[in-house]
C-alpha cells in the first residue's frame, strides 16, 4: 500500500509523464472498445445480408418450383405425344407461359425435343436426385459455368422442364466459395446447386440441437431455409470473410474519434495534476507562513448544558481572507502525505493555545481527528508524549478521533490504538455509522466513545428511512458500555429525544459554533454557553 502511494506521488510531481500515461491507456482502451465495435457491427453485418440472401433465395425458389410445378402439369395434361409441330408448338407455349422456365422438353427413349430449337436439348443420363410419387427432381444437372443451363429440372412421365442458373443468380450473387444446397436423404447428403461442392455435414455435431435458421461457425454461416416438401432442405453456407461488409459512416469515426478523445483525457490529467500539485504546494505554503488555524467545537452534557470538552478543527484561511474548505484540502493531504504535519500541527497548536486552561481544568479533553495513515502506525504516540511533557498537560486529557473508514487493518489499527490508550488517552470513533465497522470488530477495539454521524440526528422524529439508525447506535453503544456523543445537534427536541434516548454529550450549532481559543476559554472560565455565531466572525 505504501509503495502504491510512493509510485502515486512521483507520478503527482511528474504530470506530463501521467498525461501520456493516461492518454495511452485511454487510447488502448478506447480503441479495443472501437475495434470491439467495429467487429460486432461487421458480424451483425454477416448476419444481416445472410438472413437477406436467404429470404430472397427462398422466395425466388419457392417461385421456381411453382412455375416448374405449373408447366410440366399443363404438358402432361395435354394429349400430344411424339416430337411433332404440334408438340414444339405447345413446349413453346409453356415456354413462353413462365418466367422461369428457361427448356421445356418431350423424351421418350432416342425421340426427344425441346422448345429451344436448335439448341442443346437437355436429357438426364442419371437418375433423379429426388423421386417422387409425382414429380422427378435433378439438381446441378451441369457444371459448366453458363447461365443458360440448367441448374434444376423437374419431370413428370415423359416431359421435363428446367430452369437456368441465371433465374437463380440474378436475385443475390453468392460471394466467392459460398453455395446454395439441396439437402436429401434426411441431411444425409448435399447437392450443390449453385456455387462449389461444401464438405457435408459441415460440423461434427450437425444436425445442429438448435432449430435457429442462422448458425454462425468460426469460419462460416449457414442458413437454413424450411420448405414445403418434406424430401429435400435448402441450405446457403458463405464464407464469413468472403461476405462483402459494409461498415456505418458512424462507425468509421470511432477510430479517431478514440484518439482525439484519448488526447482530451491526457490534457484533463494534466490539468488536474498540475491543479493538485499546485494545491499541495500551497498546501505546504500555508502551513509554512501559518495560514492554518484551529478551531473548537465545545461538546456538551446534555443534561447540565456544560462544557466538557472540544473536538479540534483544522481550517485554512487565506491572505485574502477566504476559507478553503477542509473537503478539499485534507483528502489531498491524506494523498500526499502532508496530513501528518497538519495532525502535528493541531497537537501543538491545541496545547499551545489551551495548555493552561486544560492544566486547570483536568475533567476538561480536547478530541484531535486521525488520518488512516496515523491509525496504521505508532507514530502519533511518540509526538502526543513529547508534546505533552512539555506542556505539563495529561494525556487523558487528549482524545483521538478515528473513523470507520480510517480502520483499513482492523487488527493493526487495534495494536496501535491500545498503546494509545494505555497512555491514558481516550479513543472515539467518529462518524460512526457511515463506514464498514461491524459489531464484531467494534468489540475488539479499543474504543471508549462513538460519536453518531449528523445524518442520523437529522432523521431523528422524521419518517426517513435512517430515523431508526441513532436508537440502534445507541442501544448498542450502551450494551458495549461505551459513551455516546451526537454530533450536529441544531434544535432543542433533537437534544431533548437524544436525553432521553440515554445520550449525555452532543455537539452542535444549537450549542456552539466551531470558536477559536479565545471564545473557547471564555465559555469554560465564565460557564455559559455562547450563543450561535458564524466561524468566520471571530475566528
């Protein structure tokens, strides 16, 4: 943990070398993400033109085999036989009938014609890839790269019709070793109609589990396409790199748009290194020419309203006369380390400006708040005792405030807060509520005090969810047998409910507000409550 924040405040001292750090992770990351995107845009992409040439494959067959259907019955149906005008006038007919009837042939043994006169009648020499009780399928009848030829054929008795390979192109150009497949034999066999042969089955698990038309595969999709006969299955496979990609103009941005935007997170870190950095330099500054004050908010017994003690507070105030708030100043001191000689600061200061007033009043404590840092070493110890010795002052007389969040190793901060208190100082837990201290832990510690966190004394006699939280602390601190303080008490029934929820010590505006020395010595030695005034009226 130390090392980390050692390698954090070379980096702070350092901020062009943490902007290039910042601006390279950025633009690695941003990059991956873009890439990241960039890849799932082109498989949505695959997917979508996959699903497109499917749907248009599909419907262009669908029509195919209903017009291959339609002719070949109208030939059967009608009386002629033989090769005759009459015949080649009706072959033409259907011919001219449909679409997508590119031949229409008559063959009875060595007597065959066709409407393409003239031309290559075509005339089956194997059997059919399909037989029906009907109908007669052949698929791929050639492999010849022509558009005119047949790419499926469809008989019945004596007459055959076909349509060609350019019916079936001309509604979507399969990309580079993609093809369209008869599936027969209950998937057991695939016959290319267009495109090359596929090895079949094309996964070793195939038939897929899924009933999904798309099935993506590491190197190819395949589309399933249903149909109406039971005999035979289309299928498309393509390629996955083979599918031409179209990406978003959008999408192209992103690329440099991930670099400018990485530059823009380098220059925001610079600028907040060099902020912080400036800060801290102040910092340091201000407690060189003694621009850190200490102020006092008094705490209370609830029952007799009498001063028992202070919680020391830590403000800077600038030459200028502002007042930089401590939510900005002491977590950057916690980072850089400088909280340690603002902690030291308070100590001497405390005993400097109250030593004799707590000298003469030894019921009367003053509660400085510890840093994590403080918490996880002894050596607070040490500059408390010197501090004391020289100024004749007790230790019971100096209580140390630490917070849930303070206690990182519970089991370290437990060794070095009952050395302090062996020493005679009292140890409170501040804020107590808001952190990650468990019962468990709580009855290890060496505590004396809890201090209830003023978000929960607000709740008090609302119906807020957290109205409940403070009689719980309460109860518990009583069963532990520890002392309760409620902080930022502001109305008179909120004291009053705290009284009698068994509470003896608050602190608050209803009371005091934060007072330097002065006002502070002035309340204990004359008794009396001071009435509500700013922190900057006297401070």
């Amino acid at each position: 943990m130390s090392a980390a924040l050692s390698v954090l405040r070379h980096l702070l001292y350092r901020p062009w070398l943490l902007a290039i750090l910042a601006a390279t992770a950025s633009a690695i990351l941003l990059l991956m993400a873009s890439v990241g995107v960039a890849m799932h845009q082109i498989q949505q992409s695959e997917i979508e033109q996959m699903n497109a040439k499917g749907e248009r494959f599909l419907v262009r067959l669908e029509q195919i085999f209903g017009q291959l259907r339609e002719g070949v019955d109208q030939l059967q149906a009608q009386p002629l036989r033989g090769c005759d005008a009459n015949m080649l006038a009706a072959l033409q007919q259907v011919g001219f009938s449909y679409r997508f009837v590119y031949e229409a042939a008559y063959v009875d043994g060595t007597i065959a014609c066709s409407n393409r006169i003239g031309e290559r009648t075509i005339n089956p020499l194997r059997p059919a890839d399909i037989q029906g009780p009907t109908y007669s399928y052949w698929l791929n009848t050639t492999t010849e790269p022509d558009d005119n030829l047949a790419a499926l054929m469809l008989g019945r008795g004596k007459f055959l019709v076909a349509t060609s390979r350019g019916h079936l192109t001309d509604v979507v150009d399969l990309p580079p070793e993609g093809s369209l497949l008869v599936v027969l034999d209950n998937g057991a066999r695939a016959v290319p109609v267009l495109g090359p042969p596929q090895v079949w089955p094309p996964s070793t698990d195939w038939p897929p589990a899924s009933n999904d038309s798309l099935l993506e595969l590491s190197d190819r999709l395949i589309y399933r396409m249903p149909t109406k006969s039971p005999d035979y299955q289309l299928v498309l496979i393509a390629p996955r790199a083979s599918l031409p990609l179209k990406m978003n103009g959008i999408l192209w941005l992103l690329f440099p748009g991930s670099l400018v935007l990485a530059w823009c997170i380098g220059w925001l870190v610079l600028q907040l290194v060099r902020q912080r950095r400036s800060m801290s330099s102040e910092l340091q500054g201000a407690l060189r020419r003694g621009e850190l004050q200490v102020l006092y908010q008094p705490i209370f017994e609830l029952t007799s309203r009498r001063c028992v003690g202070a919680e020391a507070l830590v403000r800077w105030r600038r030459p200028d006369g502002t007042l930089t708030s401590p939510d900005l100043f002491i977590p950057l001191a916690e980072n850089t380390g400088q909280i340690r000689q603002i902690t030291d600061f308070v100590l001497q200061r405390v005993l400097e400006q109250l030593g004799q007033l707590l000298r003469a009043n030894r019921q009367l404590y003053i509660s400085v708040n510890l840093a994590a840092c403080d918490v996880m070493v002894p050596r607070i110890g040490r500059v408390a005792a010197r501090l004391l010795a020289l100024h004749h002052v007790a230790a019971s007389q100096i209580a140390f405030e630490v917070t849930e969040r303070g206690l990182i190793d519970v089991v370290v901060a437990r060794d070095n807060l009952q050395a302090l208190r062996a020493v005679g100082h009292q140890v409170l837990i501040d804020d107590f509520g808001t952190g990650y201290c468990s019962l468990a832990y709580l009855q290890t510690l060496p505590v004396d005090c809890l201090k209830i966190d003023k978000a929960f004394i607000d709740a008090l006699g609302h119906d807020a969810a957290s109205s409940g939280v403070a009689p719980h602390i309460i109860r518990m601190a009583h069963a532990l047998q520890l002392r309760v303080i409620a902080e930022g008490i502001e109305y008179e029934d909120q004291a009053l409910l705290l009284n009698s929820e068994g509470v003896n010590y608050g602190q608050g505006w209803l009371f005091a507000h934060p007072l330097n020395a002065r006002q502070f010595i002035e309340l204990i030695t004359r008794g009396r409550r001071l009435g509500p005034r700013r922190i900057d009226d006297e401070a």
